[in-house]
C-alpha cells in the first residue's frame, strides 16, 4: 500500500508544480486548508476501533507565500486545525488532542507551491 501512496503523492507534488507553473500567483487560504485535508486522509492510521489522524501539521511555503499570510498566521492556522478537526469529525476519525499548526519558509518552493509534513504528537490528559 504504501508503494501506491508514494506513486500517489508524486503524481500529486507534480500536478501541483505544473499547475503552479501555469497559473502563477499566491496561495489561497482554501488552497492550504484543502491540501491539509488530503494530508490528513492520507496519513490515517487505522486502529482496532478508531481511525487516527495526525495531530500536528508543519505547513512549508514559499518566502512570498508565508509573507503574505504573516499577518493573520496564527489566526489562520487556529482556523486550518478547527476545519481538521470538524472534517475528521465527518469521517468518524480521531485526532489525539488539538491538531497544532505550523508554518516556515522553503526556499526550494516556489509562490504557489507548497508542502505539508505531519506527525503524531502525545498528548497529555489533564489529571
């Protein structure tokens, strides 16, 4: 399965790249919050009575994509972790906790194009 995956992902990272070559210009905010949702999905983890889905999302963008959402980043990634956690919600996942949200520069990235690494992250229940 997770030969499909990475065929599925490159196709996916190429795709994008050629549509970012075509149709140059900023990232749009549903853009992001789009590609997160597939992430999400993508990196599920099926257990014997839940389905997990990451909890932590280390967002990568261009220099000019992460400046123009500087202003309202941390508003904006409160936003990306409520719609995880309400699209997780529909498809009966479980989210360990609050997703936290996270963004940096790559310069490898051009506007338009971005990256999305996630991971399960502990949580700590109150006591």
């Amino acid at each position: 399965m997770s030969f499909l995956r990475s065929i599925e992902e490159k196709l996916e990272t190429a795709y994008e790249r050629w549509i970012g070559k075509i149709f140059k210009g900023p990232l749009k905010p549903g853009e992001i919050a789009g590609k997160a949702i597939r992430v999400m999905i993508r990196n599920k983890k099926v257990s014997i009575n839940k389905i997990y889905v990451p909890n932590y999302y280390q967002i990568y963008l261009s220099k000019e994509d992460y400046l123009q959402i500087q202003p309202i980043m941390d508003s904006f990634g409160e936003e990306i972790s409520e719609i995880l956690v309400a699209n997780a919600a529909e498809r009966n996942f479980t989210i360990p906790g609050k997703p936290q949200v996270t963004f940096e520069i790559n310069s490898e990235l051009s506007q338009g194009q971005l990256k999305i690494d996630t991971k399960y992250v502990e949580t700590k229940s109150p006591s």
